[in-house]
C-alpha cells in the first residue's frame, strides 16, 4: 500500500522491495485475526462462568452459573433467573403446569423445560446443562455414585394396554390378567397364544409390544415383573404415543403405557382405541369389584393414592441434581413443587406424594 | 467454447485508464511489475500453506472421531475379549452381557435389502432422466428429488409407521408368515427412499459429464436410446455410478431415527425378511440417554458406535479398490 | 468390429452384412428398449410417487392444526400440551443454526476443495487421503456427530446452545458439501485453468478469480444441498443445541429447531399437538422447498458468467 502511494506520486523508489515485509504484514494480520477470535471466545466463555456464591455446601456444586443469574436475589418478591430442566416424557405436562404456576407467583423467573427422556434428563443433570433433570424411574447406584440426587417430586403410574379391538376383549375385560401371566408374556415367553393368557380356547397368537428408546415406563413395568427393561419381550416401539399407536392398530396386542399417555387428556377415559388391561391383583382368574378402576383416570390415580394399584408398576417421578442445588431460584422452586404445587397435581393427573416423602430438607 | 466477456468491461476499463491518465504520466509511473508480482507470489504461497492446513482438519477429524470412541471404548474392551464381543448373541446389559453380533447383523440386514431396492430402481430413473427425459421435465423433477433429500428422517419414520409397516405386514400374510410389520423389510423399504436421492443426484451429475459426441456418435451407428445407455453411458461413467452407489451406501449405514421407528428393534439375528431386527445406530439412539449410568454400558455403546464406524471404513476402502482396479483395467 | 446396426467386418477387413440383421434381432432389440423404458418409467414414478405419498401424508395430517399463528408465534406455556402459540421459535432457530452451519462449513470446504482440485498434484495422496476422509466422514451416523459434539461441548465447557449446535451440524455438513462441490470443481476444463496461467495468473488468483467464478452455480447448489440436510437434521442437535421455547438472541443461549420441535410434538399424549407435529413438518417441507427455488434462480442468474 505504501509502495503503491509512493509510486503513483511519482516517487521511484530505490533498492529492492523486499517479500519479507508483505509475508510480515499478512501474518500479522492473520495474527491479529486469530487473537481477536480468541479473545471473543474466551470472553465470552469467561462471562459465562461466575462464581457461585452461597453456603459452605457450595463446595459441591458443579454447576456454571449463567451470567443472566447475576440478577439473582434471594428475597422472595424480587425473585429472579432461569431455571432450565428435561427429561422424562413422563413428567413433562406436571412440569409444564407447575412453571406456569410458578411464573404467576415469581413473574421474574424464566423455567425452560425440555422433553427428550429420562435418560436425556439423568445425562444432562449429571453433565451440568440443565438445572434439573426430571425422571421416571429409580436411579441407579453409578449415577449416585456421580454425584446424582434424587428429589421424588410427584406419582404416576405404568398400565397395561390392549386394542378395542382385541377379539376377546369381554373376557379379557372380565378375568383381567394377573402379574404371573404378565410375566409369561413378556418376560418368559410362555404364554404365546391368548389361550394361554385367558383360558377360553382362544387359538391366536398374543403380539408383544415394548419400548425401545431406554425409558422410565418400561424399566418400571419391568421392576412389576421383577426385571429389568433389557429383558422385556416384545417388538420395541420408539416412544409412548409410537406403542400406543402399535397396540391400537393391531387388535392381538399387547402392550404398556403411562397413565398420562393411555388415558385422554380430555376425556379422562382410555384413548380411541386403546383399553386399559385391568391387573388380576389377586390372582384368583377374576376381576374382583375392588380391582375394577380402570375406567377413567380418576378411578386409577385415586387407586394408585389409597395404595390399591401396586407400586410398581406406579411409580414415583424425581427431579435429579447434580450435588444439593445451590442456586437460590432452583431452591425456592424445589420448595415451592414440594409444598403448594403440590396442589396442582390432581387436576394433571398425577397422584400426590404422602406426607412423609414430602419432609425434604436440603 | 462460448466466450462471454463480463458486462462493461471496456466502458471500465476506459473509465480506470481516464482516472489514472493524470497520475501516470509516463511508464515510470505504472506500479512496478516486479513488486507486484512478488505480491501476487506471496499471496499465492500463503494461500497455499494456509489452504493445505484446512485441507489437513477433515482427515484430522476423521482420526480423532476414530480416537474418541475408541478411548471411550476402552473401559468395555479391558473387560472383555473384542472377539467375545463381536460373535455373542446375548445383549443384556445390566449382567454385563455386550454381544453385539445380532446389532451387527441388523445393520447389514437393513442396508443390504435398501441397496437392492434403492440401487436398481434409483439408476434407471436417473438413466431416464438423463437420456430420454425431455429438459423441462429434468428440470422439474430434479428440485423435487432434491426435496426428497431434505425431508427430516422423524417424517420418514412417522410415514413409515404409517404407510410401510401396515404394508409389509398385509404382505407378510400373503407370505405365509405373520408378522407385525416392524421388521427389516420395512426398515429396508425406508431407507431405499431415503437413499433415492443420494444415488440419483450423483448419477446425474455423472452421466452429465458424458460427452454428448459419445453419446451422438452411437446414436448414428444406429443404436438404439436404451443401447447407447447401456453400452455407452453406464459404461463411461461405470466409475461415478460404484461411487454413487457407495455414498448411497454410506448414508444407509448411518440413517438413525427413520430406521428405527420401523424396525422392531429386537436385539436377536433376524432370520427372514419379515423379522424384525436392531441395526447399530439405532442401538445408539435408543440408549443414549442412559449411556452416563452404567459406565460398561457407556463404553459398550462407544464400542459399537466404533464399530459402526470401521464398518463404514471397510466399505469404503472396499470400494475404493474395486474403483482403482476398474481403473486400471480400463486404462 | 461389431456395431449396434449388425454391419461387419469378416476375416479379410472386408464390411459385410451378416446373419446379425435377422427380424428377430430387430424386434429383440426394440423389445429391449421398449421393456427398459417401461421401467426406467416406472422407477421415476416410484421415486416421485413416494414423495409425493410422503408430503401428502403430511399435509393431511397436519393440515387441521396448518394455521397462520404457528408460523408467527412462538409457543406460549404448555403449548405441548395443547395450548396456543406456535413455532416461531423453532423456525427461527433452525434458520440461524443452518444458516450458521452451512456458513462454518463453506469456510472450511471451499478452500479445501479449491487445494485439492488446483494446488495439489494429480497424484498427490494428500488429495486421495482427504477425499477417504470426506468419504469416511459422510458415513458417520448423525447421533455420533451429536455424541462428538456433545464430548467436544463437556470437553470446552459449553452448554447447549446455538454455538454448540452451529458447530456439530458443521461437522455433519462438511463431508456433504465438500463431496457437491469436489464434483463440480474437477470438471473444470483444463483448457480454462491453463489458460489463466499462461497469462502468468498465480494459482491462488485462479483459484479464486477464475475457477469460483466458474463453478459458482456448482457451489451454490452444495451449499444448498447440504443446508437440507443440516436443517432437517434431529439426532446431531439433540444433546447439543438445547431447546426453548424463545427466539436465540445470543449464541450461547438455547435454540429450538424444527426437527426437534416435530420429535417433541410427535411424543406427546395429545393428539392436537401430534396434528401441529404435521404441521410443523409440513412447515419445514415448505422451507427447504423455498430455499431450494431461491437457489436454482440465483445459480441460472450467475451461470450467465460461466464459460460452457
């Protein structure tokens, strides 16, 4: 550039323009381009992290605090920040109903919440993205063992499903089956003809149907059988609504689901086309009248409360941390779930904690 | 060659020589041609080093992926044989069973029957559309295959779910067997869709590349459109078509989600077509989520993912020797 | 010497017309042509006919909840639970996460296949080794490029954001784009580059002033290939880019994109929201058909520079 100004102003210049300038200034400029691009990552990395204040226990946390929480403050009115979450299926609508009565109370929070699967919850708690992981069945040693804490936050519970169209529905609907037929079913294999299941001459094959993304409904449907879900039998459809959607079309199945996701939101009976297989508690070969509470998803929450739905297959739903949390908003949150959202409960269709599980200090 | 020189090109360059006339009043004054070619040469060099460290990063990347699950994998490999590993059936995880030989065959399973159905089927419509098609329905079709491309794999899961598994069960009866649907042959059906447009983009491109003067000088021997197909195009641009075919390959090999919403996704040797399978990705897929829990099963899945990968590899490798024996025949 | 029209030669390099023009020699060549075509037809009705079953099922199941608010709005609470909003968020995202994507990955292929293809030698094994890599790394499944992405994120001590999905879905897009673009940039004719050097051009203004020029519509359609692709992609963005329900207003916040929208919508209890699934796929659908017309102007507008 200089060499160029001096020339066309007519200056000639002597001597011999070296290339080791030119080689200097490109790589100074590429230099120069390179510690720019460093210096914006790292900054904006470092204002990522801050430093998390608080109680001794803050020792265990591991969390990187969000440069939007330096606005936190523990007073409750002026509560401030954002919690973020995911996880189960299974949890999802309670979450979704308890932010939302949550934000009425701390118009200052913001609660990101994200589906994606148990597992996806355990891995992102564990892993430090998101506050909360919410999940659907018991954790396991090795994730305590990484630091993993489990907060039992709400019930629900795992039903076994069939097709309205099944072609022996009256009986099916009159014997109900019983947990060791269940287990015939879907863990040993024993029972492959419907003959075998309800006893009435039936010659059709029983079509298992079971989960294939690793989930908290088929890990507790497998601890009713006392398994584990690797061992459950059965073609593996992707998802909740993916086996309800299998069981319906294929009128000899034989499948589970989430009370959430086999019972319609609206209606509170059983989806289209699905029915709710009634369990044989006793086992006598016949569905007693206090068995019978399948119908809609009141009757089954309100059983599953008085303890007449065994658990498992229901179940209690967790909110995991990694270590006790130490944020203040994930705190009063936390708080607030185990206390008054505990309200809202009923009307999501989830059964209440007992009183005792709700006696969490942290 | 059809030359077209740019727009304005000489109303500029006039316009430029008029700027400068007032400074360069004579050839002393013109920037120096020394200088600038020295310029022009350390630009080049530069370009050139700084190009070739780019062009390093994709190998780089290959060798690190490959790395990562490998170091990941260790902690499974250290436990138990890689042979155990590879030949067993039994998949359970939680008694510390890895066998992943049922994975293993559900992937090639899957693969083969899509590259059977896709292959032939994708290259006579390619053939169509390059030889007899006339240029406007090329054009038409062309952006429509293109589209078929980008269609997110969960819509290709749900239609399979939909449309194919109700189809090869109906099928399955006509056969003689019963089965649910959820098997391989659908799991194949769908992924032949989803490759249609990897095979066809590329063959166009290839058969494009065909001289017309090949193609004109059959046609005036008196062959017939579909001769100078078969014995003129597919045969020049053999070549590109293998390599079409392998990209094709490939992306059957690594399509998740679509695959195993219809699969079955039942961790045992598929014996039949109607039989459901579990290819590798979709093991990955399913269990992901629970990889940070059992730390075997973590590095079990790491394994297969690594697996999957030099699977991958090997067919390339594969192809590439086929393609360079090709090649030095024809030479 | 045998042709196609039976005329040959016999011992003595004399032409003759032998036995080879029988009728049924003709009439099994034109069977021939008239049954391969038959087929060619009907493949390239099967393969337009899937497409056409495929984005039918979706506009018919989503076409109930297809309302004007879900492109415009971004969810409000609950909408995965039946309420109001739409997924304004999500095509957003996805459009800054592609776009970022794509943009990454033609930094990065552009000047590699411009090595490759102009300094590297015919036979060089750099240029063979790189072409395995992209070959190599076109086969890896999306979800481990999710898995890498989201070991790299852990390792630099990222959280799911934008960034993380920007740079994960520059990795899946990098072996599609680059492979586009190698194909369109070896068939520039040699009399082209040759010419640019005898008239003294270095390599690099070649490269850059001559060979882009002329492959400029070859690029463009490898960018927009590889665009579909990264949009429409879900396994690579599940653990990385997050999910929200705001429009990313930073890079390090996280961002929806449409895929998972579609994932999430289609595992719902509810089925108005599996209806909105549709939709929203339908919307995505739309999208990647827009960009793909744009594109096929903006290659016919600059092959007008092209030298044929």
């Amino acid at each position: 550039m200089i060499i160029q100004t001096a020339e066309i102003k007519g200056l000639k210049l002597s001597g011999r323009v070296a290339a080791k300038p030119l080689a200097a200034a490109f790589a100074a400029r590429a230099a120069l381009t390179v510690f720019l691009l460093i210096s914006i990552l790292a900054q904006a990395l470092s204002g990522h992290t801050a430093a998390v204040g608080g109680d001794g226990e803050a020792a265990e946390a591991a969390f990187t605090v969000d440069a939007r929480d330096a606005m936190e403050r523990t007073g409750d009115e002026e509560l401030r920040g954002t919690i973020s979450l995911s996880g189960a299926w299974a949890l999802y609508p309670m979450v979704v109903k308890w932010a939302e009565e949550f934000r009425k109370i701390h118009p200052g929070v913001r609660l990101d919440v994200q589906a994606g699967g148990a597992g996806k919850g355990i891995a992102d708690a564990l892993s430090g993205m998101v506050d909360i992981g919410m999940v659907s069945r018991d954790i396991h040693p090795e994730e305590t063992a990484r630091g993993a804490i489990a907060l039992a936050v709400t019930k629900d519970g795992v039903v076994p499903t069939a097709s309205r169209r099944n072609p022996y529905l009256k009986d099916l609907l009159r014997m109900g089956i019983g947990r060791s037929a269940f287990e015939g079913i879907f863990v040993t294999g024993r029972m492959k003809t419907w003959n075998d299941v309800l006893r009435n001459g039936a010659r059709k094959e029983v079509h298992v149907f079971t989960r294939s993304d690793a989930c908290g409904a088929a890990e507790t449907w497998a601890a009713f059988l006392g398994k584990k879900q690797e061992d459950l039998l059965g073609i593996a459809v992707y998802g909740d609504p993916g086996l309800a959607d299998a069981v319906i079309r294929d009128p000899l199945a034989v499948g589970f689901n989430n009370i959430n996701f086999a019972y319609d939101a609206g209606t509170l009976k059983p989806v289209e086309g699905l029915v709710v297989i009634p369990v044989d508690l006793n086992g006598n070969g016949i569905l007693d009248p206090g068995e019978k509470f399948y119908g809609s998803r009141d009757e089954i929450t309100a059983a599953i409360e008085r303890g007449a739905y065994p658990s498992p297959p229901a179940r209690e739903l967790y909110f995991v941390t990694k270590g006790k949390p130490v944020r203040p908003v994930v705190r009063k949150f936390l708080a607030w779930v185990l206390k008054e959202g505990q309200g809202f409960v009923r009307e999501a269709g989830y059964i209440p904690l007992s009183a005792e599980k709700l006696k969490v200090s942290f | 060659m059809r030359f077209r020189a740019p727009k304005n090109s000489f109303k500029a360059e006039k316009k430029a020589n008029k700027a400068l006339s007032h400074i360069a009043v004579n050839n002393i004054d013109r920037p120096d041609p020394q200088k600038t070619q020295k310029k022009r040469l350390v630009k080049d060099l530069a370009a050139r080093r700084f190009m070739f460290g780019l062009t390093l990063l994709p190998g780089f990347l290959v060798f690190l992926i490959l790395f990562g699950l490998l170091w990941k994998a260790r902690a499974i490999l250290a436990v138990k044989p890689l042979g155990r590993l590879l030949l067993s059936t039994t998949w359970k995880p939680s008694q510390g069973e890895f066998g992943m030989l049922p994975f293993l065959a559900g992937t090639l399973a899957v693969t083969v029957v899509a590259m059977v159905i896709a292959a032939p089927i994708s290259l006579l419509a390619a053939v169509y559309l390059a030889e007899y098609a006339p240029r406007r329905m090329r054009n038409a079709v062309r952006p429509l295959i293109d589209l078929l491309a980008g269609l997110p794999s969960v819509v290709y899961g749900v239609w399979g779910v939909l449309m194919v598994v109700p189809l090869v069960e109906r099928a399955s009866r006509l056969f003689g067997t019963s089965s649910s649907g959820y098997s391989i042959l659908a799991g194949g059906i769908v992924l032949a869709i989803m490759v249609f447009p990897t095979i066809i983009h590329v063959s166009l491109e290839v058969f494009s590349s065909v001289s017309r003067d090949l193609r004109d000088a059959a046609l005036s021997l008196g062959a017939t459109r579909w001769e100078v197909a078969k014995k003129v195009v597919l045969r020049k641009s053999s070549q590109g078509i293998v390599a079409a075919v392998v990209l094709g390959l490939s992306r059957a090999f690594g399509e998740t989600m679509a695959v195993l919403m219809v699969v079955g996704n039942i961790p045992r040797v598929p014996k039949s077509l109607f039989d459901p399978g579990y290819p590798l990705p979709a093991l990955l897929a399913n269990n992901y989520g629970e990889m940070m829990s059992v730390p075997l099963y973590d590095s079990a899945l790491m394994l297969a993912a690594l697996v999957l990968l030099v699977v991958v590899l090997a067919f390339n490798v594969a192809a590439r020797l086929f393609l360079s024996r090709v090649e030095r025949r024809a030479t | 010497m045998r042709t196609p029209s039976g005329i040959r030669t016999n011992g003595n390099g004399r032409l003759s017309l032998l036995g080879r023009q029988s009728p049924s020699w003709w009439r099994r060549r034109k069977a021939q042509e008239v049954i391969f075509k038959a087929l060619m037809i009907f493949s390239l009705l099967l393969v337009v006919g899937c497409l056409a079953l495929i984005v039918a099922t979706i506009v018919w199941k989503g076409l109930p909840a297809l309302k004007l608010s879900m492109i415009f709005q971004t969810p409000r609470g609950g909408y995965y639970l039946g309420k109001e909003g739409g997924i304004l968020n999500a095509i957003l995202g996805s459009l800054y996460l592609a776009g970022g994507a794509t943009l990454l990955a033609l930094l990065l292929s552009l000047p590699i296949v411009l090595y490759l293809n102009i300094y590297a030698g015919r036979n060089s094994r750099t240029a063979e080794f790189i072409r395995f890599s992209f070959d190599v790394l076109w086969g890896v499944p999306s979800i481990v490029y999710g898995a890498f992405g989201f070991l790299l994120m852990a390792f630099i001590g990222l959280r799911t954001s934008l960034l993380a999905g920007m740079i994960t879905v520059a990795m899946l897009e990098l072996p599609i784009m680059s492979r586009a673009m190698d194909e369109v940039v070896r068939l520039v004719s040699r009399d082209l580059t040759d010419a640019a050097y005898s008239l003294g051009a270095t390599r690099f203004e070649t490269a850059v002033k001559v060979v882009v020029r002329q492959t400029l519509p070859g690029i463009l359609t490898a960018v927009l290939i590889a665009f579909g692709r990264g949009i429409g992609d879900a396994a690579s963005v599940l653990f990385t880019a997050g999910f929200t329900d705001r429009v990313p207003t930073s890079l390090l916040q996280p961002a929806a994109t449409l895929p998972l929208a579609i994932f999430f919508q289609l595992g719902t209890p509810f089925p108005e929201v599996r209806e909105r699934a549709y939709a929203s796929a339908a919307v995505l659908t739309i999208l990647i058909l827009a960009i793909s017309l744009i594109s096929r102007a903006a290659v016919r507008r600059y092959s007008r520079h092209t030298i044929r």
